[in-house]
C-alpha cells in the first residue's frame, strides 16, 4: 500500500471512491485509518488546501476502530459528517463501518 | 444496555400504519407521490445508503452549529469582512441573494418528502433534509444580518425573491419547477442528484476552497458546513433512482438530463463568473472548468453510469458549452451591470486575460474582441458605449440571454411554436426540454416578454430597473471603478 499525492484529479482512474474532507486533523487521521483499513490498497490524496479527496480504486473501506485509533479520540463515524462535504461513489453506512464503492 | 444502531434500525424506518378512515390516494395522491406505475412492494427495495438516527442528528447539527458560529464571531471581531477584496466580495453579495430562498424552497420540497414521499423510509429521512434547509436559511440570514451594516446588498439574501430582478427570477422559475412543483420521485431525480449531489458542490466546496484563499474563512466555512448536509440528504435521491432503473429508467434519464441542462445554464451564471472573473487572480485553486471536470464529469456521472443511465444525448454540445457559455454569460452579466444587485469584477487585465486563454485556448477568438471594444470605449471617455440600452431577448426555459450557452458562432436559432406562440431558446437542448414538455413551460412570459407586452412601464431600460427594484445603492458597476482598462491605455501601451 502506498499514499499518492495527486495534483491532477481528472487524470485519475475514474473508478476512485471514499470521502472528500475539510483540511485538518481529521483528514489525516482519515488518511491514515484508510491506509490502515484497505491493506494493499493505494490511496489517492488530492489535496486542494480547503477539502482533500482521500480515495481507493472500486471501495473504500473505514472502520471507526482505525479512525479512533489513528485520532487518540473516541469519534462515532456519524461524526465524521461535520467535516464530509461530500464523497465519492456509493456508500453503505454502519455504527463500526462506512464502505463507499462501485458495483460496476 | 443501550442498543447499538445497526439493531433496531430496520425497524424503525418501517414504521407505518394501514389507512382505514381514508382511502390511500387521498392520503397520498399521485400527483404528489410521483409513484405513477411502480407498485408499492418496488418501494420496499428503497435503502439509504446514508444513515441516520434523530440522536446523532441533533448531536451531529449541533456541534455543527457551534462549529460555523465560532468562526463567523471570531471573523467579525477581526473585521475580515472589509479587508476583502473587492471583486470577491461581489461572489458572496450573488450567492446570498440567489441561494438563502432557495434553501427554504427546499424546506417545503424536503417537507413534501416528509408528507408523500412513497416509502416510510424516505419519509423519515425528509425530516432531517428539512431540518438541514431550515439551518441553510437561517446561516444565509445570520451570515447576511452581521455584515449588512457593512453593505446593503446583504439585504438581498431576504429581499431578493421579493423582487423582479431577472437573474433571480431565472433562478426562481428552475427552482419553482423542481422544488416546488416536482412530485417526489421527480424532485428526488431533478433536485437530490442533479443539483444537490451533482451541482452544488462547485459551489459550496470548490467556490468554497476559492474563497478560503482569497481570506473569506467565514464565508467559506459556512458554505462547506452546509454541504456536509447537502452530501447527507442528497443520497435520497439514489434509492429512488434504483427503484426508477428497475422499473422506469427513462423516466429517470429524462427527468435527469433536463435537470443536468438547466443546472449546467445556472452555474454557468451564478459560479462561472465567480470563479474565473471575481475570485483575485493569484487566489485562484483552478479555472470554472476544471473544477467542473472534477465534480461533476468524474465524481458525478461516474456514479450515474453505475447505476446504468447513459450520460445525456448532448453531452458533446455539453462539453463545448462547457468551454464557453460562461464566458457567454460574464460578458452580459457585466454589460448590463445596472441590472445586478452585485458590482461584477470585468476580470480582463492584461494578466487575467493571459490567464483566460491558457484555461481555455478559444477565449481570445470568441471573447477578445468585445472586451477589447468595451476598452477602447472606456478608454476613450465613452462610457455611454460601454452601457445598454435595451434588454437582450430571453430563453423561454433557462430564462437566460440568446447567445449565452455556446461560443459566438453558435447562434442558430432555436425555436417552437406551441399553441399558436412562438418560444425562443438559447440553445437547442433548451428547446429539446421545452418539446418533451411543452405545457409545463407554456404561457410563462420572460422579462422582455412582459416588455415587449407593455407591462413593464415606462418602456425604457430606466423602466425596467425600477421594475427588477433595483436602486441605487445596490446597482452594479465595475468592481475596481474600471481602473484596470488603463493599462490598455495608448499612452500606456508603448
Ligand atoms: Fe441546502
Ligand atoms: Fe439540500
């Protein structure tokens, strides 16, 4: 697994999922829980100052354990919210997992 | 012990009850429900993908809340406001008069998912879409109270929808259409996916991430806030569209490939400009463009094509729309700037212009010329010329000027005749949804229809300002008092 930092979004693969949060703490803690939670994954890091888009190719899986984790903070993942102004792909919304991804 | 969400959900959301007083479409009449052919056990196939219980909402909003007040008095405190820079500033003055009524537009349309929505499911989750546009409106209020000492265009974000400006009436005759007019299943397509999921992000998170450069944390703050409810309600609109690919899908390509037209015309008016004309050059993230290849080309049609719709039949004329229509739009917006209750940025100083062409290699050919005119004008001392002197005619969907969707050779004319009267288009997309439809849009007069018909009196462009309610002290001029056409200056020039 390895993080990318990308400048140049739309020459992505177009195929990318996962959250688009606003710059911080969060954001990284969320980078690192999604390295944590998709072992042999790529992640892609877009950074734009204000949001950064943190995506894996068809799914994107992060566990509240990871997050918690990775933040040296309890945090429900229905908090993650406060600071998601938007996602990528499809999701699928649980109290210890959200997975975002694509069927197709 | 307290039970974990994931136990009790499914059952809560299917919390209903069998009618007995009275019949079922009374309660819940097609006309509003949208359901038309789907059987009612389709709507059992209906699954959010989002989420959410009234206990993490209120805990959720409210940290939220905390969060945007914190930051709006700390930035008032420190007088942020009036150190801005004068073209950005206009970006915001737009966005407050022709979005706070539109977020309590979608109050009534969430509430009517509330009411009629055909599942449920759906029903309880417009309970807190409807607390979210609740919370947009009164933000824009708030946001717009604080700083109307400091300009009194801030009153637009209340008086705006009062008035017959005809920037805000285009944006009001979409949002009529689709929030207020729409049954469920056709808001969910037009207004949860289209605009919610696919539109607003370029504003509220890439104008959002401009914004922050150019200083205005407040603003910016505020408008990311709000989206991280737009990302939430949007996925309404996903379930519905799964229940229509299953059993309607051309109803939802239809209803979604208008919608994608229309909205790609009102962005082109309210964030082009405020991207590739208003935002301080050096503050820029990227161009109009590119943001809307990254937000709605790849992140949105992407998931579209996964749920099996075909991208629109006009996606090539999208694209070449794409390349111009907004530039179309800026130039208009600002010649006829006694129009608009914001001062528009003209955005073509020597260094932007060079900026222009490199994001898009045809702006000097179609748009060089009329600046370079509107120069030698200004520098001339004939400011007369720079001026209008009537009004440009109007599509009879978009409600936008004829010439401003596609480059200046793109001017065929795109016309229908319905009934005996003669509608006019900006575009022969415009007049593909005004044919698969045409009742829907017929008998509605534009600005210059009502014009031409004598009703706005004295039939003057003074007459048609006092009719839009537009005064003085709001009307738009150039930003920088037209200081930056001096470097064009003769004198200047060797
Ligand atoms: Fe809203
Ligand atoms: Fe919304």
């Amino acid at each position: 697994m390895t993080v990318f930092d990308v400048e140049d979004a739309a020459s992505l693969e177009p195929n990318l999922v996962g959250p688009v949060i606003r710059s911080g703490a969060l954001a990284e803690a969320v980078i690192e829980a999604v390295a944590d939670d998709n072992p042999g994954a790529d992640v892609f890091v877009v950074d734009r100052d204000d949001y950064v888009r943190i995506h894996t190719a068809q799914t994107c899986r992060l566990t509240r354990a990871s997050l918690e984790l990775r933040l040296g903070r309890p945090l429900p993942l229905a908090a993650l919210e406060m600071d998601m102004p938007s996602f990528a792909g499809r999701l699928r919304t649980r109290t210890e997992e959200y997975l975002w991804f694509y069927q197709s | 012990m307290l039970l974990n969400r994931d136990d009790w959900y499914d059952i809560s959301r299917d919390l209903d009850w069998t009618l007995s007083y009275v019949d079922e479409e009374v309660a819940f009449p097609q006309c509003w429900t949208g359901k038309r052919a789907i059987p009612d056990e389709a709507w059992q196939a209906w699954d959010e993908p989002f989420r959410v219980s009234y206990r993490d909402y209120v805990r959720v909003q409210r940290e939220k809340e905390s969060g945007v007040k914190a930051v709006g008095d700390a930035m008032l405190r420190a007088g942020v406001y009036q150190k801005l820079d004068p073209a950005h500033v206009a970006a915001a003055h737009l966005h407050m008069g022709t979005t706070c009524m539109v977020e309590y537009m979608a109050v009534t349309m969430q509430s009517r998912f509330c009411r009629f929505a055909p599942t449920p499911r759906w029903r309880n989750l417009g309970v807190f879409g409807m607390l979210d546009e609740t919370r947009h409106t009164q933000l824009d209020l708030r946001f717009s109270h604080d700083l109307l000492r400091f300009d009194p265009r801030f009153d637009w974000a209340q008086k705006a929808f009062h008035t017959n400006e005809w920037g805000v009436l285009a944006v009001k005759n979409f949002f009529d259409d689709i929030m207020l007019s729409s049954d469920c299943v056709e808001a969910a397509l037009a207004t949860s996916l289209t605009v919610e999921h696919g539109f607003t992000n370029i504003q509220f998170v890439a104008l959002a991430a401009d914004a922050m450069a150019a200083g205005d944390v407040n603003w910016s703050n505020l408008l990311s806030s709000i989206q991280t409810d737009e990302a939430r309600h949007a996925q309404q609109g996903f379930p519905t569209l799964q229940v229509l690919m299953e059993h309607d899908p051309q109803r939802a390509q239809q209803a979604i490939d208008v919608a994608f037209w229309r909205s790609t015309r009102l962005f082109q008016t309210l964030t082009g400009p405020a991207m590739d004309y208003y935002t301080p050059l050096d503050q820029r993230k990227m161009s109009f463009k590119e943001f809307m290849l990254e937000w709605v080309v790849n992140h949105h049609e992407r998931i579209l094509a996964d749920y099996g719709l075909s991208k629109p039949w006009y996606w090539d004329k999208f694209l070449h729309s794409l390349e111009n229509g907004h530039h179309a739009m800026h130039l208009g917006l600002w010649f006829w700037r006694p129009t608009l209750f914001w001062k528009p940025n003209a955005g073509v100083s020597k260094a932007e212009r060079e900026w222009l062409n490199e994001k898009y290699p045809t702006w000097e050919e179609n748009w060089g010329g009329y600046w370079d005119q509107i120069i030698a004008n200004i520098n001339a001392g004939r400011m007369d010329l720079t001026l209008p002197e009537t009004l440009p005619a109007l599509c009879n969907v978009t409600q936008l000027p004829l010439g401003s969707a596609m480059s200046r050779h793109d001017l065929e004319p795109a016309v229908s005749v319905y009934e005996g009267r003669t509608y006019q288009f900006d575009s022969d997309i415009s007049k593909w949804c005004f044919d698969l439809d045409p009742a829907r849009y017929a008998g509605h007069m534009n600005v210059v229809d009502r014009f031409i018909a004598g009703q706005i009196q004295p039939m003057s462009l003074a007459g048609g300002l006092e009719w839009m309610g537009l005064t003085p002290d709001v009307m738009g001029d150039d930003a920088y008092g037209y200081r930056w056409a001096a470097e064009y200056a003769p004198a200047m020039a060797d």
